[in-house]
C-alpha cells in the first residue's frame, strides 16, 4: 500500500511524521494515508463542472508527434508554436480539473487506419487527454435520442431533450480526476481494420454515387434539400431492415451460409426494434390503442425528424448538396462522412469542438434558419487562435479556492 501513496504530504496527525500523503482519489472525495504509521483519513471534495471539449483525431496525432521525437514528422510540429501552446494548456487545464476531454470510438478506428504511426501511440496519447473517460458510441447516442422521443410520442407530450454530457459518457466527465485509469489491450483491433476501411469504403462510394448523380444535377433550394435528407434517415432504416430481413428468410433452408453480418442486426435493425418495443410497451397501457396502428402511425408522421442527430447531420449533408449544385467538383472524402457522424451526435453535450476547417466550413455554410445551435462553439485551424483563447478563459475564471484545492489534492506543476 505504501507504493500508491503519493505527495502532497501532510504531517500525520496520529504520528506527526510528515509521510501523510494522497492515497485514492474519488469522485468526490479523497483518501490520505500516512506512509510511517498507516492512519488512514477521508476528506470531501466539492462538485465539479467542468468544460467538455472535443478534440478531432488531426488534433491527437499531432500532439502525439510533438511528445514522440522519434516520429519522422516531431520536427515540423515542434516548430510550431501552436501545437506546444495548446498541448501545455490541454495538460494545465486537465490538472487543474477545469476541463474534460473524452475519448470516442473515432478515435479508436482512425488510429488503427492509421499506416504511418503506431496504434499504440496514438492510444497513449488520447488516454492521456480523456483520463480514461469515453463517450458513447454514435450508434448509443442516437439509440438514446429516438427512446426518449418515442416514449414521449406514444403518451402524447412534447419531449425537451437534455444535453447533460454525463448522459452519453462512459465515467465521471465532471469527477475528480483519479491519478490511474484501467486501460485495455486493444492489439486485437487490428485484425478488424481491412474490414474497417472496406465498410467506410462502402460509404463513401455512396455519398459520391450521390454527389455526382443527385446533388450535382438538381437545383434545389436548401429548405428541399433538407427535407429530403432528414426523411432519408428513416426511409433507408425501414429499407435496410426490410432487406436484411428478407436475406435472412431466403437463407434460412441453408444455414450454413449464413455469415456473422447476416446473423447480427445492424444499426437500422436494431433501432426498428427498439422503436416497435417501446410502442407496444405504451400501447399496453392504453387498451383502446393497437400496437401496429400506433407504430405505423409513428413512421407515417416521420417523427425521427425531430431526432437531434438527425436534424444536425441532414443540415450538414444538404450543405454539401448546396454546394454541389454551386460547382464543387469532387465529393467530400471519407473523413467528412466520419466528421458528419461526429458533430451530429457530439455536438450538442460538448462546451467546444477542435475539428479540421473542412467539417466548421460545412457548418458555416448552413443558412441560419436551420444552423443548429452550437455551431459557434466548434473551432478549427482557421479559428487555432481563438481556441487557444477560449482555453486561456478557462484557467482565468477558476476561483482563488479552487486551484489551492487542487494543489493540496494533486500537487503544483
């Protein structure tokens, strides 16, 4: 036990040895033991609420660079002022508990596409930020949304969504930092990234199918454009449950040809079971309603259009088909259908967003009458100053009392 206790020490007020050092560090609270005679103590620590921030995969992998002098680009991003300014701020606030940054799976996937560095590093350097606290999956986030929605559509009253990150953060965002976090192996994810880039390749040979044959060729204006984009989501899920289904009832005389894709329900799947679970639930509790007329009534009436990811993401896209009517030549690459997927389900539970200039440029490019709210707090490269701002104003409203607090709990920098 001796080994984990850690300095800040105090004197001990069983021994009088000055060995009275940190211990554990909870959520909200924290333990002190002293390393001479063992007297043991716990002190509370008042709630926390602190910034969450975003931080795209560019961001991790140039940090990582700049902190691993053997990658052949260390160079080029420790000439660059900005990078050692916003890595020394990212650790500062972090310490001195004020911000969050967490981990999401996109993180995950891009380091592992990665061909030029490390998993490993790349792993390392985004633990090192999150503190071991990751959000949801897109797939939960959006799960989450449309239950909240259909059980407030099927009794009838108007849903008001909470944002609350801690809502679709997996740990304590707004905790007291402790000093060690369970990482995990993540070696065998390596084995999944051929499948990986085949899937996004998939997805992108889609959006520039789109790009090329749709939004190139109509003149629409935005308004249509976005009408057409938020009843998409909900026609290719029916669509792609319906076909899936259908797969699985052919190949049901021969088994063995079935593959694990064909066994597992996809994302669209999943979610028309959960929607039609939630339905007959509510519909239970009412006798004078069916099931089938109440979930058929539930499509008919699109209600997935007041989904907040669905809402985000079909301004962005119709953004971009704005801009392929206006003569943008080429289709946006893999990694804006990954940003698309990111902004729409992060955005509204983040305090701010460091994405690459192509994703804030889209935002921008939404017409105020259908900008989501938020846009203003995503930063890129063309707006580096003032993030590094924004993060100064951060350090400069944190109380006299806290940062002593801090100190006495973590220690000084």
């Amino acid at each position: 036990m001796k080994d984990f206790i850690r300095a800040p020490y105090w004197t001990c007020p069983r021994c009088g040895v000055e060995k009275f050092g940190v211990l554990l560090i909870n959520r909200d609270s924290y333990k002190r033991c002293c390393s001479e005679c063992t007297h043991k103590a716990d002190f509370p620590l008042p709630k926390l609420k602190k910034k969450i921030i975003y931080l795209d995969q560019f961001v991790i992998s140039e940090i990582m660079k700049l902190n691993n002098p053997g990658t052949k680009a260390h160079a080029a991003v420790a000439d660059n002022p900005f990078w050692s300014e916003l890595d020394k701020l990212l650790k500062e606030l972090r310490h001195l508990q004020l911000i969050c940054c967490p981990a999401s799976g996109e993180h995950e996937n891009e380091s592992l596409l990665s061909r030029s560095f490390a998993f490993a590093d790349f792993k390392k350097t985004y633990e090192n930020l999150s503190g071991g606290v990751y959000f949801d999956s897109g797939n939960t986030i959006k799960t989450k949304q449309v239950v909240a929605l259909v059980q407030a559509w099927a009794r009838g009253i108007q849903h008001e969504f909470s944002f609350e990150a801690s809502r679709i953060i997996n740990g304590k965002p707004h905790g007291w930092s402790e000093r060690c976090f369970p990482t995990t192996d993540s070696s065998y994810m390596e084995q999944h990234a051929d499948t990986l880039r085949e899937d996004r390749k998939k997805l992108h040979n889609g959006l520039s199918d789109v790009f090329n044959n749709t939004w190139k060729v109509k003149r629409l204006p935005f308004s249509e454009w976005y009408d057409l984009q938020i009843n998409s989501y909900q026609t290719y899920m029916l669509r792609n449950a319906k076909s899936r289904n259908e797969k699985r009832m052919e190949l049901a005389i021969t088994p063995w040809l079935l593959s694990i894709e064909d066994i597992l329900n996809s994302e669209y799947e999943y979610m028309v079971q959960i929607i039609s679970e939630i339905i007959d639930r509510e519909a239970q509790s009412n006798k004078t309603i069916k099931t089938g007329e109440l979930c058929k009534s539930f499509f008919t009436e699109c209600r997935l259009a007041d989904a907040p990811f669905n809402k985000i993401r079909s301004a962005m896209y119709a953004a971009i088909a704005i801009r392929a009517a206006g003569g943008q030549k080429n289709p946006p690459d893999q990694g804006m259908i990954t940003d698309i997927e990111l902004v729409s389900t992060l955005l509204p539970y983040c305090d701010a967003m460091f994405m690459d200039n192509r994703c804030r440029a889209t935002l921008q490019h939404i017409p105020k009458s259908h900008r989501p709210e938020g846009v203003e707090k995503v930063y890129s490269m063309n707006r580096k100053d003032e993030f590094l701002n924004y993060l100064r104003s951060i350090r400069a409203e944190a109380s006299v009392d806290h940062l002593e607090l801090v100190k006495q709990v973590y220690g000084g920098r």
